[in-house]
C-alpha cells in the first residue's frame, strides 16, 4: 500500500480534478484492479470542477464591492457625494442583490455540495475507476470499499495561518451575514424614510473592519494543487490492499466471501465537490437500491492512534447509517482503543453522496478537524512521508473484519 502512495507521488504528481493527471492515476488504479479483480472499468462523466470552489474569490470581491456601495449610499446621505437622494437607495439594492448572489453561491456550491452555478465554468472529463470481486457462492450483499484520487488545491489559509486560518474562514461567514443584514436594514429604513445617519455610520466602520476578514478569501486557495498521499492515495491504497488480500486468500475460507459480491471504487472528482461519487450514485441509483448495497468509504489516513468513523457531515446536512458506523466501531475499538465516532466539522466525504440518497454508508479517516488541523491537511505538505504504515494496515484489517462479518449474517 505504501508503495503505491509513493509511485503515483513519484510517477504522476499531484491530480487536479479534470485533468490529464488525474486521469493517468486512474488508469494506474485500473492496472492495479485487474491483477485481482473478476471485471474492471472506467466510467467516465462530465463536470465542472472549478465551480466548487472557484467562484469563492469572486464571490469575496463582490462583498468588498457591496460594502463601497452601502458608503456611497451612506455619503449622499450624509450629503459628501451630491446625488439625489433616490441614488442611495439604488446602492443599497444593487449591494443587497450582489451579496445574496455571494451567499446563495456559498450556501448551495461550497456548503452543500449542489452544482447551482456550474453552468459558469468550464467543463472538464473525469472517471470512476471500478473494479468488482465475485463470491464464492448466491449473491445476498453488496458492498463497496471506496476512496477517491484526485487531489486537492492547496489552501493558503491553512498553509500560512494555520489553525487561525481555519477560524477566518468561520469568522467570514458572520461578517458576511452581518454585512447584509446591516444593508438590508439600512434598505428597508430608506424605504420608510426613516434616517439614522449614526446608527449606519457605525455599521460603515463596522463593515470596514470585516473587509480584512473577507478579503482573505480572495486568497483562500491556490490553483497548485498538493500531492495528496493523505488526502486521499492513503484511501485508495486501502482500497487496494482490501483486493490484494482476498485475492492472496481465494482459497481460504475464512476470509474469502460467500455470499457478498466486493466493489471496489476510486472515485474522481472528490475535491471539486463530490462530483464522482455523485455522478456514480445517479448512473447506478435503482441497482444500489435493489441490491441493498452499503458503502465503506476511507479519506484520509496518516497516523495509527487517529482513527475517526463519521457518525454524520453536517455541512452537507446528511447522516450516517448507525448499522453500518457502529459495528465498524465496533471492531475499530478491539483494534485500537483509540478510535472513536465523531462527526465531520466542516466539508464532506464521498460517503455523503450514498448516504443523502438514503443508501447505507459510512466514511472512516483519520483527521479530526474539531480538534485539530493537521499541517499537511491542503497543504504542500500532504507527502508519502506524513503516513504510518501500520495506520495503513489497521485500516485495512479493520474493513476486512467487518466484510468477513457482514458476509457471516
């Protein structure tokens, strides 16, 4: 597993979403299916991954745009800009318009994952690499073992400000709030022809000392993206050595399944907003369904006492199944100790895009982002080196104890 962490770092780079990059790792994992997969293939689909996050530069220029017009709506007011008093109204309106633009585009593309304003970006071409294993005996389960292979964009914040980078971000989302709910106020009270020239003055300087803040998130991402031998080749060498090992174990009825037919998935798109995962659950919604697949997906994996099983994404707003997360715990903690259930703080992992459509799945890691961010975590510090072996392994055993006990029932 290691070794295939260090040969797509060496022999590839890192795997924007969309691109040639990540293309050619996804034929390296293809490859790596055949050797012990029954049937391998690609499924390629259409998306536009920089509307996931390229529009948030934008959309902190236009916030820093909204506040100039709220002042310039303040200074005829206050009678400095010589314009009829109808211009100030017209300032805030557009203001009002351009930052509800702002926070739809937040709220519904970055929160939670929907492709509102993709039609804005280019497309580009990704796929799915799949790979099943067939048991020994009548199908009665289905499961997938996933993991994604592209790479994410580096985050500045996180690189340069570290922890409080990762507070700026949450601070920007109030003072956005803040921000409209100052103009509006100021709207409806001009509609009213009612003045409080103080009131909004104080709301001018206030704005001014969030524009900082905001500005940050001009800066919030590069467009280099990482290695991302953590986030997520750690994933999708489990992936692997879950195939491996049954393949290595054909013969051997103690571990070889019976009755539950293995998939294995490396999913595209991850970084750009689950595109993959979601594209993959469309395509195959009803077999998913009649099959009463469940889906085990990893992200993430660097160190052998972090281990994390995500009970719920809350910024996606979606729930894990607790018949799927528990007995993984379960067998987590027997492992390791160590191990606990939380839920995600901020993002989402391919298991929600099963799990929003009401198919079974959970996502194991080893990142706690509700107490703390780990500095390769986005950053060009995401190398084969931040990775333990024996994290690597226990992930592993741990998805290998849950199939034998899944197939068992």
């Amino acid at each position: 597993m290691q070794d295939f962490i260090e040969k797509i770092c060496k022999d590839v780079g890192p795997r924007e979403s969309g691109t040639v990059q990540e293309l050619e790792a996804g034929d390296i994992i293809e490859q790596e299916f055949t050797q012990f997969c029954d049937e391998t293939h690609q499924e390629e689909y259409v998306s536009s991954p920089h509307a996931f996050l390229g529009g948030i530069r934008y959309g902190a220029l236009i916030v820093c745009v909204s506040i100039i017009l709220y002042w310039m709506s303040l200074l005829v007011d206050l009678n400095v800009i010589p314009l009829s008093n109808d211009y100030s109204g017209l300032f805030l309106l557009i203001s009002i318009i351009l930052i509800i633009i702002t926070i739809s585009y937040f709220i519904l593309e970055v929160m939670k994952y929907y492709e509102t304003y993709d039609f804005l970006f280019p497309k580009r071409t990704s796929r799915n690499i799949v790979g099943s294993i067939e048991p020994k005996g009548e199908v009665k389960h289905t499961i997938i073992f996933s993991a994604h292979h592209d790479s994410a964009f580096e985050f500045n914040t996180f690189y340069y400000l570290k922890r409080f980078g990762q507070i700026i971000i949450n601070v920007g989302y109030i003072a956005v709030g803040i921000t409209l709910i100052g103009i509006l106020l100021k709207f409806i009270l001009f509609l009213l022809r009612i003045e409080l020239s103080l009131l909004f003055l104080i709301f001018g300087v206030i704005f001014i000392c969030f524009t900082p803040i905001v500005a940050v998130y001009v800066l919030f991402h590069s467009y280099k993206p990482v290695l991302g031998a953590f986030d997520n080749l750690s994933g999708v060498s489990i992936v692997l050595g879950i195939g491996k090992f049954l393949f290595d174990h054909k013969n051997d009825d103690n571990f070889y399944p019976k009755h539950t037919r293995v998939l294995l998935i490396s999913f595209a798109g991850e970084e750009s907003g689950l595109r993959g995962a979601k594209r993959y659950v469309k395509m195959h919604y009803e077999e998913l369904k009649n099959n009463g697949t469940i889906v085990v997906n990893m992200d993430g994996i660097a160190k052998k006492d972090t281990l994390v099983i995500l009970d719920k994404e809350p910024g996606i707003g979606t729930k894990h199944d607790p018949m799927i997360y528990e007995p993984i715990y379960e067998i987590a903690h027997e492992i390791n100790s160590k191990a606990k259930i939380a839920s995600l703080s901020f993002g989402a992992t391919d298991a929600a895009a099963f799990s929003k459509k009401s198919i079974p799945a959970a996502s194991l890691g080893g990142l706690d982002l509700g107490k703390e961010l780990a500095p390769f975590y986005h950053t060009r510090y995401d190398t084969p080196d931040v990775i333990e072996k024996e994290a690597l392994g226990q992930m592993a055993e741990i998805c290998l104890k849950y199939l034998m006990k899944l197939d068992k029932e």
